[in-house]
C-alpha cells in the first residue's frame, strides 16, 4: 500500500513536471507543433494518471485585474512553504510592511499536505512570441500556479482544501498589509465640476491599547467591543443591517482621543480614512468620498461640533473662501445652482452614513470627535448611530500607572499614594502627566521623573486654588458692585420721589392758589 501510494505520490509529481516541460516548450517551439504537443500530451496525461489539474491564471480574461484567487494562493504558499523551495522571487509589493515579499520562483514545486492527503503546486509562466501591442504592461506574460492531486480527493481538494487556501491566503495579507492614512484633499473646480479624492501616506501610529492611559476595565470594553464587531459578519447579516459601527469621542483636548483611534486602527488592522468636513463642498462629493473607502476602515470625523454648525449646516467662513474662488461666469453660476440646496448638511452626512453603507459590503467604523458633547445635536448622537460613547478625561491614578509602567518600567513606587492624591485633588490631563512623567535626560531615574510629576501636579493644584480663589474673588466683586448699583439706583429713586413729591406740592399749592 505505502509503496503504491509512493507511486502515486511520485506520478503526481512527474505530471507536475509533465506540465513545467510543456510549459518550457510553449517558449521554444513553432506554433504548429506546439498545438500538436498540447493535443497529445494533455490526452496521454488524462488516460495513464489518475491525478487531477486545476490551473489557476494570475488574471482573468480581460486581464485587467489580478485574480483575487490567484493573489490568496500566492501568499499562502509563500508564508507556509518559502522556507521549503531553494528557488525564491522577490517582489515589491504597495501594501506590504515588509521592503519586498518572497515567492515560489517560475517552474518551482511545493508539496503540501492537508487531512494527509498530498498536494503539489507548481508556478509557471509563459511568453507566447507575438508581436502584438498593448497597453498592460503583464500582458505579454501569462503567469499560472498548477494544483495537482489525486482524483480520489477531488472533493476534499475542491472544497474544503481550496477553502483553507484561500481563507488563509487572504488572513496573511491583511496581518501582513501596511495601513494607510487617508486624507480628503480641498475639492476643486472645473467649469462647473468639482472633483475630490483621498489621498493616502502609510500609518504608522505608535499608540496600541497596551500604551493607553485609562481605566482597565473602561479598555477592556471597548476592546470586547470592537472584536465583537469584527466577528459580527453573521449577525450584521441576520438583523438585515450594515456592518458598521459608530463611536463617539468626547473629552478635554489632550486626553487621548486621538490616540484611542490609531489604538482602534492598530488593533482591528484597519485602514484610517480622516474626513474634512470643511473641505467637502456638496453632499453628493461627500457621497463620493465616502462609497471610495474601502471596507476595514475607520471613518474619523474629527471635531464635529467645529466642522458643522448646530443647524447642520456648513460653516459660513468657507463658503467666503469658495466666493473668492469662483471668478468664472459659468463656474458662479454653478455654485450659485448648487449653494441652493446642495450644501453639506447634518441630516446629508448621517444619510450618507446610513444609505451609503447599508449598500457597500465589507466592515466600516465611524468615529466622530468632539471636546464639547454638549454642543452637538442630538440626531446625531442618537442611538443606532452612535453606537457608543467614549468618554475620554482627565488622568486618573489607575490611567497615571499604565504611564509609570511604560515610560519608567514601574509598577509600585513609595511615591504613588502621594501622586494618587494629587491626582484625585487636581484636573490634569493625561497628556500632560505623559509630558511631565517622561524622563527629560538620561541622567533622569524614575523616582525624579516620580518626584517631577509630583511638583507639577502640586503646581496644578496651586494653580487651581489660586484661579478659584480669584474667580471666588472676581464674584465677590461683581456681587459687591452689582449690591452698591442697586443701592445707588435706589436712592436715586427715593430723591426722585421725594424731588416729585415736592413738586407736586408745589403745583398742588399753586392749585389751590389758582
Ligand atoms: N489616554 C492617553 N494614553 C496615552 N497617551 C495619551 C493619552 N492621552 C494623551 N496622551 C498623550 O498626549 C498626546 C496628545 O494626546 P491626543 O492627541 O491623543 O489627545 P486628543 O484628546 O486627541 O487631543 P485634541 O483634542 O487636542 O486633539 C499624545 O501624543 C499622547 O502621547
């Protein structure tokens, strides 16, 4: 049994090899003979091996895009077998976080196993001799990848094999893809159109949830959160709505806002799409911009309450600007057309966001920021759109720790009581604990950086008490001042009715005279 398997195993590969110098051949002989060669070979092939083919092109028949299939097999095999094949190709490719990626060279082989049942691929590629021209620069060179197997696996292979392929091909290429930071750029104009794309430069933020300052439990929320989102294909598709989901993030400038997004964006392994509102000029460019985001993205609107006012509408300031720009007759007259109702509103936005998304597949976050919750209008915080709410704020002694431990390496000092007290007695944000914590020299150890945030925390509170002090003092004042005015109007009155008492005697006399 073993040695017959060992046969088959054995012709599995010779046919691989049939097939790699077939393939060789195609560069090499006369047209005519090939198809002769093809013909013959591919007959005798089936009728003496029991083994089975299924080629996979690197693109599809209009050649203009790789094949996605073609692209998951490629970084499967070169994560699980480059160790294995002598024979190595290196590419650069956009989206990697590494300078170039390895794979099977043209006319290797690799064996895999699956469920103990051997496979072999093999990658080949042919320049058919023509002289036609065109316009892709692949398209003189056909690249393929042979899968060979025993036909008694047909199904195995199919199915649950080529499912493991790919599923793992696809799960490499997004742990291995380098992120990218989008930015919207100013809209501009062209007798009447606009036009506004992303632009992208590649993420590398180094905030994590391991170096964000907050309250464990607070963190491990909202990292449950999103990996219940992640995992949430199925359900997203069972209640009948789009897979996304809305944050708000609300707090003191300095507490962390920004760092908990490129924590979220390092931690899903999304893309980060930043949108200016004010530089989005008409709804349907926002439409626009927001179906060319790709699915695994945060969406982030920073500032909300400064990017549209209360009523939802755009901020006049760049409506002014825009005047400036349209000098054009027939641009004017565009905008004057298009300022009448197409100007980017609240309820346009959240439409957007809800229409939009419902029909784009693929998992999108929104996250809007605000340092003023209270100023925004509550359609938009409502529940369904705003999933939920982070509140982000001053230091806490639990968020000063996570500092300690990963900026000094500390996890319990003499001096925490003290600094747990101040920090209950005084407001200081995180990123100033952060600043003040953080060792100004070398020659800086851990109990002077300690002793550093002590002082400046101690300075804080002084500094509170003596702004209290003199709000409490300026009130004081005001109420003072406010106390001598109404005197003062008081008295003016009484001499005014005494004044018109005594004239009324006067004319009530006169009266009497008369
Ligand atoms: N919670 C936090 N955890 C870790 N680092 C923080 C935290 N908050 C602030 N920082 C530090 O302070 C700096 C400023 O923080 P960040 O930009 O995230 O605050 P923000 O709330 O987004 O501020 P703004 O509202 O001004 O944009 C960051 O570079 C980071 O190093």
């Amino acid at each position: 049994m073993g040695f017959v398997e060992d046969l088959w195993a054995k012709s599995g590969s010779i046919m691989a090899t049939i097939m790699f110098v077939y393939a060789m051949s195609e560069k090499f002989l006369p047209p005519h003979l090939l198809a002769y060669l093809r013909k013959y070979t591919h007959k005798l092939a089936s009728f003496v091996s029991p083994y089975i083919q299924i080629i996979f092109h690197e693109f599809g028949g209009e050649r203009l895009k790789r094949s996605d299939a073609f692209t998951a097999i490629q970084t499967y095999l070169s994560a699980n077998s480059s160790h294995r094949v002598r024979r190595l190709k290196a590419e650069v490719v956009k989206d990697s976080q590494t300078p170039f990626v390895l794979s099977m060279a043209d006319n290797e082989e690799i064996t895999d196993e699956f469920q103990g049942v051997k496979v072999w691929w093999t990658s080949t590629s042919t320049t058919p001799k023509t002289q036609s021209f065109s316009f892709y620069p692949a398209s003189d060179e056909k690249r393929f990848l042979t899968l060979s197997f025993h036909k008694r696996y047909r199904d195995l292979i199919t199915g649950p094999y080529l499912k493991h392929v790919i599923d793992e091909g696809k799960a490499i290429a997004i742990k291995n893809r380098q992120l990218k930071l989008y930015t919207n750029n100013p809209s501009s104009r062209w007798y009447g159109y606009r036009s506004t794309k992303w632009s992208h430069i590649v993420f590398e933020h180094p905030a994590t949830f391991e170096t964000l300052a907050m309250e464990p439990e607070k963190k491990q929320e909202i990292v449950n959160d999103l990996v219940k989102f992640r995992n949430g294909k199925e359900y997203y598709a069972k209640i009948g709505k789009a897979w996304k989901r809305g944050y708000l993030l609300y707090g003191p400038p300095g507490t962390g806002k920004s760092s908990m997004i490129a924590a979220m964006a390092n931690f899903m392994n999304y893309d980060v799409y930043d949108l200016e509102l004010t530089a989005v000029k008409e709804n349907a460019e926002l439409r626009k911009l927001l179906i060319d985001t790709s699915s695994k993205s945060i969406i982030v609107i920073e500032d909300i309450d400064c990017s549209l006012d209360l009523t939802g509408q755009r901020k006049k300031k760049e409506k002014k600007d825009d005047n400036k720009e349209a000098k054009d007759p027939i641009a004017k007259m565009a905008e004057e057309e298009e300022n009448k109702d197409s100007k980017v509103t609240l309820s346009g936005l959240l439409n957007c966001i809800d229409g939009i998304w419902s029909a784009c597949s693929g998992e999108r976050i929104i996250i809007f920021t605000t340092n003023f919750v209270d100023k925004l209008d509550p359609a938009l915080i409502r529940r369904g759109r705003m999933d939920k709410r982070i509140v982000l704020s001053y230091c806490c002694y639990e968020a000063f720790k996570v500092f300690a431990k990963n900026y000094l390496g500390v996890e319990s000092h003499e001096l925490f009581p003290k600094i747990e007290e101040l920090l209950g007695e005084t407001n200081m944000t995180p990123a100033d604990v952060a600043e003040n914590l953080m060792p100004k020299s070398i020659n800086e150890d851990a109990q002077t950086c300690l002793q550093n945030l002590i002082n400046a925390l101690e300075l804080s509170k002084e500094e509170a008490k003596k702004k209290t002090e003199e709000e409490t003092k300026k009130k004081a004042e005001e109420e003072e001042a406010r106390l001598e005015a109404e005197k003062e109007k008081e008295e003016c009155a009484q001499q005014e009715v005494k004044a018109n008492g005594k004239s009324g005697d006067v004319v009530k006399e006169n009266g009497f005279s008369h």
